[in-house]
C-alpha cells in the first residue's frame, strides 16, 4: 500500500457530564423515600429536588422511583444506583473533613503498648499537636502482640529486642526493668531474697524474674504468682497489694513520685526496649515522617 493510500484516523473521547445536582437529590430521596425530607437536608425547594431528580432519570434513560401516594418506592435501577452514590459521597465527605486552614489534615493510626501510651506517650501527646495541627492521630493500645496490616495501623510502638518479621524498627528509649511493690509490701524488704516469701507478678515472659534474680545474685524460686498482659494492669495489682510486680520503672514515674509506688532495691535487668516499628513494604507519608521524628527528638530529651 502507498503511502498516499494510508487514512489518518482521529478519535475523540467523549467524556460525559456528571449531573451532580440530580445524583445529589436522588441519593438524599433514596435514604429518606421522600422529596421533602431530601429538600430540607439539601436546603431547596421540594420541586427542585422531584426536577433534579425527573432529569436524571431522562438522562439515564430509566426510572429510579416510583411515585406512590405514600411516597417513593424504588425501582430496580434505582436499587442498584444507591450505594455506589452513598459511598461515593461518603468517601468525598470523610476527605473534606479533613481540610484545615487550607492544607489537608493526614490521619495517622498508632497503635502502642498500653504501658507506654499511658506512662510516656499520653504527657507528652499535646506537645505533638501543638507543633503538628495537620496530623490527626487515631491511637490505640495493644499487649504488644499486633498485626500492623491486619488492624489498619501506620505504626505500632511495642517492647522487646527491635526485631519483627517484616517490619521496620526504629529505638525508642530502653525500659530495664525494676522491682516495684505497695508501700506496705515495700516496708517488709530488706534484701533481694526476702522477695522469696512474696507473690511475684509475672508477664507472659517467664524469663524476667529469672534474669532478675541473677542481676540481684539470688538464687531464683518457683514462680506462681498471677499472669498478666499488661505492665499497666500489672503494676496496677502490685498498687493494690497484690503482689511484687517487675517492670519498666521509667514508665511510672508519676505513680513512684507520689508515693503509691516503691522501688525498693536498684538492681534492674535489661530485656529490651520500646521501638516504633512500620512495615518494610510501606513508604513514609509526611504525617508518618512528622511524627517518627518528634518521637525520636522526645525519646532523645530524656
């Protein structure tokens, strides 16, 4: 074939108009079966709405309501139609609710240990929001067992030696851990070894005590006190005069300060740290960037 005899083709897209005015009145008068009630929550007039409403059905070619006395029934189509829009508009909604003074606000979902939100993290969370009123935080606590991707999480803060499949880790602060008991259980502990005739509350890591012991150069005993997950609720029970619980001191120092809580002996045994951890596969957003650093210059003023 020659070149003269090839044809040029041209072809256009045609893109269509959205009538978002009559999508609008249609989902409002589906949600309530009324174009009265859809008049007041879009703030028009009644026959507004039922127009609105008339040209979208001429533009789709169907019907979306069927007008009995009572009211509105819908159509098949119209069946079909309504959730795509109601997401659609809820999905536009939840965006602009997160402008702000002209920039959009990011929301960052942290979940933490429930020892550190409360000893560490909770004091210092205004400090945050005053020099980051973009990022919205969304918290959350866990026993330290979390699956970041599974629970919808940007970040998890938890407690051991900084490794977890898959996952990025960045050091907090170290967390050695303390013996901490009640005033009146304090009054009875003159040395490490009288903690044998005490109940020991122990966490799911049954090697703690035991590692305490050796620090302390006490042959270590049989353990039987109570099991918790949490640091909090443990040290909570030792409070209560419950037992002699081992845990992050520097997680409760307001509760140490006033009294409620004695350490009595320095001996304290190193079994990790609290880490800020993300998975490997996700690439940091500025909300994400905004708040690893503040963590880390916070962790750092201690």
């Amino acid at each position: 074939m020659r070149s003269s005899d090839r044809k040029t083709y041209t072809y256009t897209i045609v893109r269509p108009h959205l009538p978002l005015n009559g999508l609008r009145a249609f989902e409002a008068s589906a949600r309530s079966l009324s174009f009265t009630l859809a008049a007041e929550e879009l703030n028009v007039t009644q026959a507004a709405v039922s127009q609105q409403v008339r040209a979208l059905e001429d533009r789709l070619g169907a019907q979306l309501f069927k007008r009995i006395p009572r009211g509105l029934m819908l159509t098949d189509e119209g069946r079909a139609l309504l959730p795509v829009l109601s997401e659609a508009f809820g999905r536009i909604a939840s965006v602009l609710k997160q402008f702000d003074g002209g920039r959009l606000r990011e929301v960052l979902a942290v979940g933490v240990v429930g020892t550190f939100a409360v000893g560490w993290l909770l004091p210092r969370l205004t400090r945050f929001s005053d020099t980051h009123p973009f990022v919205e935080l969304r918290l959350s606590t866990h026993n330290n067992l979390v699956d970041l991707t599974a629970e919808g999480l940007d970040f998890a803060i938890r407690f051991g030696a900084g490794v977890w499949s898959g996952m990025e880790s960045t050091q907090l602060l170290d967390a050695p851990l303390a013996v901490l008991c009640a005033p009146t259980i304090a009054a009875r502990l003159a040395a490490p070894a009288d903690l044998t005739r005490e109940t020991l509350l122990r966490s799911y890591r049954e090697d703690e005590w035991h590692a305490w012991f050796a620090a302390a150069g006490v042959q270590a005993l049989k353990l039987n006190g109570p099991v918790f997950d949490s640091s909090r609720l443990m040290v909570e029970a030792a409070m209560q005069g419950v037992g002699v619980a081992l845990a992050p001191a520097c997680m409760f120092g307001s509760e140490l300060q006033r009294g409620a809580l004695v350490r009595p002996f320095a001996t304290q045994v190193a079994t990790g740290s609290y880490w800020l951890t993300w998975p490997k596969s996700r690439a940091m957003s500025p909300g994400m960037r905004a708040f690893h650093d503040w963590l880390l210059a916070e962790a750092g003023a201690i």
